[in-house]
C-alpha cells in the first residue's frame, strides 16, 4: 500500500472518528427523492445507509416515487394533475402509485440486500422492515379542488417503529398511508418523512433531492459570491421562508425549506437539504465538519445573532477578564459601539455567553475573527463551535476564501477546527502593519470550502 495513500487516509479517519462517536445511537430520518432512484442513484446511497446504520445510527428511510407515478400514467395515457404543491390522486393515479410503491420497495430491498465482496456491502446485514405505521386521512377539497385520494399524515405509529428500530432494523415507509376503513391514500414522501421525525422527535431529518441545497441569497444566480449556505438558524430559516412565494415544485427553494422549518419547530434539532446529484452527500453531510448542502438548525433556548449597539454593554463584560489576564487584546467601549455589527453572539435568557467579530480584507479575500471569547459558565458545551460557524457563513456571504485569527494562549482549538498555523507576514497589509511584534501572536488561516 502506497505511503502517501497511508499518509491521507489516517489522517482523515481519525478527522470522521468524532462524528461516529457523536452519532452513535441516534435517530435520522431520511426522505430520498423519487428522482435519485430514476437517476440511477440507489445503490450508491443504499451502501451509504447501509454503512452509517453499521456506526450505530438509527435509520428510517421514506422513499419518493413522483417520477414513478408520471411514467406509469404516461404509459397509461393519463395525464398527471397538480394543484397546490400536490398530486391529484384519481383513481388511475392510485393503482398508478400503488404499483410503483411496489416496485421501488423492491428495488430498495434488494439494493440493501447485497453483500458481494470489494463493494462497501459486503459483510453487511441490513434488515429493512416496512408496514402500516402511517393512519392518513383524506386531503378533502380545497378551494374547489377535490384532491380524491391524496391524503394527509393523521397519526404515527411511534411505538411500531420504534420497536423495529430498536431490533436492529432498517424502517422502510413509502408515501402511503391508510384509514382507520381501510382507504387508502396516496401521501407526500416530504410530508411523511416530516410527521416521523416530529413524532420520533430524532435527531436528523435529512432530504436527498434534486437540489444542491439553499442559497446564501435564494433566486439569485450561482457563484462563487452566492455559495450553498450550509448552516440556517432556524429564525433566518422561518424569515427567507416568508420572504419567499408558495412554492408549487420540488426546485422551488420553499419547497424543502418548509419542511426543514415544521420539524426544526417541532423539537427536531437539525434539518438537512442534500443533492443526490453529489455521490456520498450523505456521508459528507453527516461526518464532515462543514458539509455539503443547507443544515437548517434550531438553537433551543439560545439565541445565535448579530450583535447591536445594545449589545455593547454584555460584550464588554464577556470579554473584559480575558482582557485582564492578557488572552485577549483590550478595546474600549468606542471600538465596540463602532464595530457592533461586526460581532455574532450567543444569547441565554437575555445574557451574552459568547462571541466573535468578523473583520473582512475584501481586497486579499480573507477576513480576521477577533475576540471569540464564551463564558466559563459555557464552556464546553458547543459554544465556541457555533460562534465559529456562524462567522464563516458571514465570512462565505461576503465572498471571502478564507479567515484568520491571531492568538497567543488558545492555538490548539483552533488546529483542532481545521486552522493551519502560517507566518505573519501572510497577513493583508492593512493588517500587517497593525501586528503586534512584541505581543507575538501566533496567525491561524482556516480555507472556506
């Protein structure tokens, strides 16, 4: 084996080891869109599965069949109806949905059972359990539109799925759901995928779909100044939602986001909007520090936001015995008021824990965070990370490549979140010329992907 296979696969083994650990025991649910099975995409996401379920996670996979149901009703000469975002399911379209539910819960049982050797597969067991954990009721007519047998998610079998689940089993469901008569109705994989999340309250509510993810600025062009935002508070989630029209199709950027926002609401931590255009989204998504598409996150009882001149006050406090004792360069209360904007903050119940200022050098595509102090009451609890996070958004919403921080106690944290020491004299000029020699700060880079 070649040394310098050696020498990048151990590095990043260990890089993922933190994320396996993390993960263990958790429940994902995972909502794969009709299209990547009609583009040839299951088996690569059914080894994924297969091995994150193999670290420990809880897997329940929804599957789509949208391009399905098309198809057999254009064999058919039927003719597929919409209205408000959803299918019209007559009587054709049901026989034409049930019988593509059939096939695709075929398709995914046996792209989970093959185990030939040298394919990511082999050795593994994965037992993939479906059944009628879904109780749907009938859309019913709205604004004039009867919607027949397009139904809605009415109840979840928590207690069933969890049961299954706890046995060591995969949970497949598709969208189809059935009344307490015996009806059936032809569900949303969006909306089914969403109601088990909420009633599992897991971990993850992840979508494989035709779309790379949400904009940094929604209906604008792609570039390299409006990248994949890859972390959404939940607040600046519910605000573009609001901003945006009702969307009618899957390429509408409300239309996943509504979704990601219902759950995150409803107690589910963290939603995630992936391509399946890009092979292994799941597993970059999932053990890799910045990921790949938009993860759309509820921050629970504290607040992640940009500072205000109200703020100054709770900073200075924050920051002044890091001052003190010489971790952080000392600034007065003008330098604060007049940068406030430039500060993120972590807010409980009113109190400021944590923070962070971005300073961008547009003209060398870099930007300087200063001051990243949390409180000691705080510490070790993820702080730190988010504030970090947040500041590379901003730094990416600006076009910038790349940040740097200059520290003399706390280098270590930063190497460990993907910081390469380099000389000071890579600074901006207009930084440079403000380094501190005598104070001989160490300077970090950290590359945005």
């Amino acid at each position: 084996m070649s040394a310098v296979f050696n020498f990048t696969f151990v590095p990043w083994f260990r890089s993922v080891a933190p994320y396996i650990h993390m993960h263990r025991g958790k429940t994902f649910v995972v909502g794969v869109c009709g299209e990547a099975i009609a583009a040839g995409k299951l088996q690569h996401i059914a080894q994924d599965l297969a091995l994150i379920q193999s670290m420990g996670v809880k897997i329940v996979l929804v599957h789509g069949f949208r391009p399905q149901v098309n198809e057999q009703l254009k064999a058919k000469g039927h003719e597929a109806k919409y209205s408000h975002g959803m299918r019209i399911t007559d009587e054709v379209a049901l026989d034409c949905a049930q019988e593509a539910a059939g096939q695709l819960r075929y398709e995914i049982e046996a792209a989970f059972s093959q185990g030939l050797p040298n394919t990511p597969m082999a050795g593994a067991t994965v037992r993939v359990i479906s059944g009628n954990f879904i109780t749907a009721r009938p859309v019913g007519i709205v604004d004039g539109v009867d919607f027949q047998h397009s139904g809605l998610v009415r109840k979840v079998d928590v207690a069933g799925i969890q049961r299954t689940l706890d046995f060591g089993a995969m949970v497949l469901l598709s969208p189809f759901g059935f009344s307490p008569t015996g009806e059936a109705f032809n569900l949303t994989m969006e909306e089914v995928a969403t109601s088990v999340a909420m009633a599992l309250q897991a971990d993850k509510l992840i979508f494989v779909t035709e779309i790379p993810g949400l904009r940094v600025r929604p209906g604008e062009p792609e570039g390299e100044d409006n990248p994949i935002d890859t972390e959404l508070p939940l607040a600046a989630a519910e605000a573009m939602l609001a901003s945006l029209p009702a969307p009618n199709q899957p390429s509408d950027t409300a239309f996943y986001l509504q979704h990601c926002v219902k759950a995150c609401k409803a107690g589910v931590e963290r939603s995630h909007i992936l391509p399946f255009a890009v092979d292994g989204s799941l597993l970059l998504e999932i053990y890799v520090h910045d990921g790949i598409g938009t993860m759309v996150i509820d921050e629970k009882l504290e607040s992640l936001r940009e500072a205000t001149a109200d703020d100054v006050g709770g900073i200075l406090q924050l920051i002044e015995p890091f001052e003190r004792d010489g971790t952080l360069v000392k600034r007065s209360r003008t330098e604060i008021e007049r940068d406030a904007a430039n500060y993120s903050i972590i807010e409980h119940d009113g109190v400021i824990f944590g923070c962070a200022a971005l300073y961008p050098y547009p003209e060398s595509r870099t930007g300087e965070m200063a001051a990243l102090t949390v409180s000691p009451q705080s510490q070790s609890q993820g702080d730190g990370e988010k504030i970090l996070r947040r500041i590379e958004q901003r730094a990416r919403a600006k076009g910038l490549e790349s940040i740097f921080v200059l520290t003399t106690r706390t280098m270590h944290w930063f190497l460990k979140r993907g910081f390469v020491q380099t000389d000071p004299e890579w600074l901006p000029e207009a930084r440079k010329r403000k380094y501190n020699w005598d104070r001989k700060s160490q300077v970090l880079v950290k590359k945005l992907g």
